[in-house]
C-alpha cells in the first residue's frame, strides 16, 4: 500500500469524530465536496469502503484501522511540532478515554500540569467519557489514543499500566437512612428503596448489594441520574442509595452530609491505564501521550493509594 495522504486522514478522522460531512467539513475549512474527494480517494488507495454512510455516519472495520492510523498520525505530528519550537496552524486533538468517576475526582488535578503546558503547544487534549468496563473498546476501535479502563490486558501496539483500586461504598443522607430504612440498610429492606444509577451500563449497586447480603442478580428500585456529581448531590438529598468511589464520598461522610452504609462492604475497582506505543525515541524527549499517561499514572497513585482511599468504621449505619 502506498503513503497515505495526511489530508484523507484527516478528513477521516474529522468524519469520525463529527459524524457527518457538513460538519467534518466545517471542522477542516474546507469544502464538503472536498471531504467527499478525499475519503473516495482514500477508499480507492486501500480497496475498501471506509464510512457507512448513514446518520451519524459509521466507519467501517477497514475504516476504523485507519482512523487508528490517524489518531497516530495526529499525535505525532503534534510531537513533532512541539520539539521543532513550531505551534500548530490548528490545534490537533489528542483523545482519551476516562470513566466519569475517574474524571470526577482525580483525572482533572493529574493532568493540569499537561494541559497548562498545553496552552503553550498548541494541541487539544479530548477526554471522551464512558462506563470504565466499556473505554476500552473506544481504544480498540481507533477512537482514542489512550484510555482509563477494568480491563488489565493490553491490545498489540499498546502499553497498559495499572493506576490502582477505586473502593465503592454504600451511602446515603442521614435523614434517608433514618426514614427510609429505620436506621440501617438490611437484607430485608434494600428491595424496598430507591437506589441511584449513573445510566443503563452501571451495575455498581447490585454488585455491592450482592456482596453486602449474598443476594444473586438483586432487583433494584432505581433512579437514574447520569452525573457523577449530581449523583453524589443526590444521595445527600435524600433521592436514595449511593453507590460511590470513597475518595469521591469521603468529605461528605466526615462532614455528616452522607452516611456510609456497610463500611465492611465495598467493592473494589481496579484502573488500568492503556496507551498506544509509539513516538518518544531513544534519548528523546517523552511523546505528548507518553507525558498524558504518566500524570495520569502519578494522579491516580496520589488519589487512590493509602488509607484514605478505605471507609473507616467511624461513620456507619
């Protein structure tokens, strides 16, 4: 196969990410006509279709290769500009996957000192946001170029570094439990009240309901609410039951806004962090994925490490 046409690449990227031609082409400055021309190009070089053509457009198996390719291609042509002293005409976007929990807590302070230096290079950090046992797949597709994931196994061409243990725990107001489940949260009661859920993909609260009563497959009374803090704000309000990250929970436990339920219970999550290899030689300075990954690394050691990452026994009910 011959050299691929950056330009055709990054029309597929652009299509990729906005989903359609008018809007890729918006993103380019350039014509939709010029969009179309360039993927016809590209199909024809590599012999197969590339985007499904529907609404939003979808890449096809050979497509999303080749949007693997790109991303790649993106990030380093960034490296390379940032090394030369050169700022970008456009700023390239360099996207991650993270788990909502992961960017609610400790994701944002582990990567400022990138992004502010990012500032000065001229290149655009994207964090796409999923359930962490489905960011990886993000990864697998081409559509990132690394990701915050459960799985431990890492793709060929990638790098995976474990991050450490999220603990989830059961929490609630002070009012909730005193109300609504008379004092305590018990295997006779939990079928009987609301439990929070982050969206259709969270399974955290029957798996901590599992463990806490050895109830298999429990059915819950849910409320869903599909924002990590507004979860949190909900349980503090009385919605229902909580199930939490304890570095995410654990200054409203202290405060006595929440109450931790079940302190002996919770359920462990392991992070990995996976990257694709490349760039950053030998001797060279580090690639921008590379510096991406070990702030991540360094945050999540920070966060989820020592004994504050644990629910202590001083609050329960």
């Amino acid at each position: 196969m011959k050299d691929l046409d950056p330009a055709a690449l990054d029309c597929l990227a652009a299509l990729a990410d906005e989903g359609a031609f008018e809007r890729a082409a918006a993103r380019l400055a350039i014509t939709q006509s010029a969009v179309s021309q360039r993927l016809r190009a590209l199909e024809t070089q590599v012999g197969q279709p590339l985007v499904i053509r529907s609404r939003p457009l979808q890449l096809t198996d050979a497509g999303k290769v080749l949007l693997r390719f790109a991303r790649q291609w993106h990030a380093l042509r960034a490296d390379a500009a940032r090394e030369l002293g050169a700022r970008l005409a456009s700023a390239e976007r360099l996207p991650i996957a993270v788990n909502a929990d992961s960017l609610a807590t400790w994701v944002l302070p582990a990567l400022d000192p990138v992004v502010q230096a990012g500032h000065r290079d001229g290149y655009g950090l994207e964090l796409i946001v999923d359930d962490q046992d489905f960011t990886h797949e993000w990864l697998r597709q081409g559509a990132v170029l690394g990701c915050v994931s459960t799985v431990s196994d890492a793709l060929r061409g990638c790098r995976v570094q474990p991050l450490g243990v999220m603990h989830y725990t059961a929490v609630a107001s002070p009012a909730f439990v005193r109300v609504q489940l008379s004092g305590s949260l018990t295997r006779e009661n939990f079928a009987r009240v609301p439990f929070l859920v982050f969206n259709r993909k969270d399974d955290m609260q029957a798996q901590w309901v599992a463990r806490a009563f050895g109830v298999r497959a429990p059915r819950l009374q849910e409320r869903y609410v599909p924002s990590s803090d507004a979860y949190v704000r909900a349980a503090a309000m009385g919605w229902g039951v909580g199930v939490a990250p304890w570095v995410q929970v654990r200054e409203a436990v202290e405060r006595g806004a929440l109450l931790a339920l079940r302190t002996d219970v919770t359920v462990p999550v392991a992070l990995h962090w996976h990257q694709w290899q490349f760039g950053g030689g030998a001797g060279g300075p580090p690639s921008l994925l590379d510096q991406i990954g070990g702030a991540l690394e360094r945050g999540a050691r920070a966060a989820l490490e020592g004994e504050h990452s644990l629910p202590r026994q001083s609050r329960v009910a």
